[in-house]
C-alpha cells in the first residue's frame, strides 16, 4: 500500500493490491495447517474443521477480505459505490480492474503467474507463487476488531458466521460505511462498509444462525445494551464500544491494544509534520492521541469483554459440544485396526480399515495420565513420533466414531 499516493485512484490501487496479497497469504496459511494435519501428523494439534481467521486493525480487514473474497470476479464489481476497484491510470481511457488475476494470482495464492520480461516486475520474477495447493483455503468462523470490509457485496451465502467488535467513534475504520482516510494525511482512499452493516448483513443471509439465540448472558446483554445508545438495533454477533470522544476530539478505535511508553517514547514518527505536530514528536505520543488512558489493566479488561462475548458464538458455531460420555469398547478386528512395530523404537503407525476413520488417539502411561493426545486425527492411518517419552510399557487409546479400541504398547 502507498498511502502517500498523490491521487485518490493510485491511493485505492494500492489498498486493493495490498488487501489481496494479505487475502492470499492468509488463505495460505489455512491450507497450510491442512496440508500438516493430512501430510505430517498434525503438528499443531488442531481440529482443522474448526478454523478461526481473527483480526484486529488492518487485519480486521484481512481476516474479512480473506472470508468474503472468495472470487476475483467480486473485485470489479461492486456495490458501495459501484466500481470502486476500477481505474483508468494508464492512457487507456477504458476502465480496467485494480487487480489482474494473470498478474497477481488466484485469490487463493494457489497457482503460479506467468513470469515478467520486466519492467516494474523484475525479469524472470513473479507476484504470486503457489503453496500448499490442493487444499481447501476455506475457515470456519471470521473475527474482526476494528477493521471494515472492502465492499459490502462480498458477504454472500457462501461467506462464514462472523463476529465484529467495533468503537462507534472510530475514525479510521468506519463503523457503518464511510470514505477510508490516510490517518496520518486525511487523504481520501475508498470507501469501506464497517462492522454494523457487515453483521446486519450476515444475519440476514443466515449466516450466524448458530448463534441466534446465544443471549442473556452479561456479555450479550452489555452488547445489547451498548448497540441501545447508539440508536440502531442489536445485531447478534456485533459489540459495539460507545465510546466517547476524548478532549482533544479523538475517538479511542483500539481501547484493547496497549504498548511499553518507555520503548515508543523514544522513536520519532515519521509522520508528525503531515499532522500538524512538532518534527521529533514520538511514536506513544501520536498514538496516545487517541487511547490517552492506554494501560495493561484497560486493555486487559476489554480483551476479557472481547472473549467473554466470542466463546459461547464459537462455540455453536464450532459445534464444541462433548460426545457423549457413554463409551463403546470395539474389538480392533471390527475396524481391521493394526498397530505397529510392537515394541516401537521412535515411530508407532497404527492403521485401520479405511471405512473406520480414527477420530482421536491417547496415549496414557501405567497410572492413567494422558502423555500424548491427537484430539483431532480423523484418518485412516497415523504416525506418532515418542521420542520424548520415557521407555516403558503405555496404553494407546483409539476413537472411533462408535467407541474405542484399546492397545498395550512397549515404547522405546
């Protein structure tokens, strides 16, 4: 993105550009924890069914650009206003869009562009290099902490639930729709639809119907009772933080971030003059600006608001409900289970038949304590490394989707 851009045109080119790119590598990183749960062993113990894309600031507009923009097609078209994404720079008078699949890439960043002769493209270089393909890039649930959507036409049906947190005030990102501004500058970018349209909308299209009818709770109803003051009806799924202007005229957009002021006290910002400030004016002092009562216990306090309000939502729209407690004892012949090399010198494979996915795999010691779990296998065939487990005789629990299947293991 180039924000000093000196046209409005060159200013919205670079946020698109740089918007998709964050789209791409955010879509990346999903498949990437696919690719290690299906490839390597789930690494990073996850339930990759049950994916969270959560930002805040410029990554609110990722996390939601990254859940809406599912298609380069929603990119020359859109609604609020029309055409937002196309430009005319060069001399060709036709409009063209801000963003050339053949240049930049799939929105997924999962396919390679042709390479550049050069120009402003090295030769031989390109902007988008495929990673982890085959893999689905889609998540479950959006989170976004002051943030806006590029274009309100990008939610549709297809799109996951999302949760929103926004301060009403907030200058920089809007929280209904309004032109984007540089903050350090004023200048216009483009216009953007901020968090109360994008949960009215979402709850519109049934999108987080899971969590309909999540209220009552303290959370919920200070929600509730905020989106009041601001004269617009309770969307479930949005918290709105009325909060005043300060003194100075300022709106506190991030009252959950807090920073070290002995460090940024000392850092001059580069932007100061554009503001109207003294040359050498620091970094805690622009941003103080804003936030002038930033501390640890303020944010905190509003990050525990923030979780108090997303855990029940996730949790119905992650479907985290326990099974049941009642357990079934299989034999390993119903599910063709196997087990292997036992003893086990490093690397236990167990195996069964494809028809019977193992759900999750435990591995207890002699006095019941868990010492390695895989809450999430969900295939047919894993391999465990207990390298860091101490020699000795070990208990393997294997669920399946109508009971477990229990074997004794001598690990070396």
């Amino acid at each position: 993105m180039e924000p000093p851009a000196q046209t409005q045109p060159e200013r919205a080119l670079g946020l698109i550009n740089a918007a998709y790119r964050g789209v791409q590598d955010a879509r990346t990183c999903v498949r990437f924890f696919k690719r290690d749960f299906a490839e390597s062993g789930n690494n990073y113990r996850i339930d990759t069914s049950k994916i969270v894309m959560w930002g805040q600031g410029t990554g609110g507009y990722i996390s939601l650009a990254a859940s809406t923009l599912d298609t380069y097609n929603k990119i020359p078209i859109t609604e609020m206003p029309v055409g937002k994404f196309l430009t005319n720079l060069d001399a060709d008078p036709e409009l063209e869009p801000m963003i050339i699949e053949q240049i930049n890439g799939d929105i997924n960043g999962a396919t390679i562009v042709g390479l550049s002769p050069g120009g402003p493209i090295p030769a031989g270089d390109t902007l988008a290099l495929p990673n982890h393909p085959g893999y689905s890039s889609d998540f479950q649930l959006t989170v976004n902490m002051g943030g806006a959507l590029g274009d309100i036409s990008w939610l549709d049906e297809n799109s996951p639930a999302v949760i929103s947190y926004h301060v009403v005030n907030d200058q920089f990102a809007p929280y209904k729709s309004a032109i984007l501004v540089v903050p350090t500058t004023g200048d216009a970018i483009v216009e953007v639809q901020g968090s109360y349209l994008t949960v009215a909308k979402a709850n519109t299209l049934g999108l987080n119907d899971a969590f309909k009818d999540v209220n009552g709770d303290p959370f919920s109803e200070a929600a509730e009772a905020a989106s009041a003051t601001t004269g617009d009806e309770y969307e479930n799924g949005l918290y709105p933080f009325n909060i005043p202007l300060n003194v100075i005229g300022r709106a506190d957009g991030s009252p959950w971030n807090w920073w070290s002021k002995e460090k940024w006290d000392t850092i001059p910002f580069p932007g100061a003059v554009a503001l109207g400030l003294p040359e050498g004016t620091t970094f805690h002092f622009v941003a103080s600006l804003s936030d002038m009562k930033m501390s640890s216990e303020k944010g905190r306090t509003y990050i525990d608001t923030i979780m108090g309000y997303f855990a029940p939502r996730a949790f119905e729209v992650l479907n985290l409900r326990p099974a049941t407690t009642a357990v079934t004892l299989l034999d390993r012949s119903v599910v063709s289970l196997s087990v292997s090399p036992n003893p086990s010198y490093g690397l236990l494979t167990l195996q069964s038949n494809p028809d019977f996915e193992m759900k999750s795999v435990r591995i207890l010691d002699v006095t019941g304590k868990t010492v390695l779990n895989r809450p999430a296998v969900n295939a047919s065939k894993v391999q465990i490394e207990h390298n860091h487990l101490t020699s000795g005789t070990y208990l393997v629990e294997i669920r399946f989707e109508k009971g477990i299947v229990t074997e004794k293991v001598l690990l070396h």
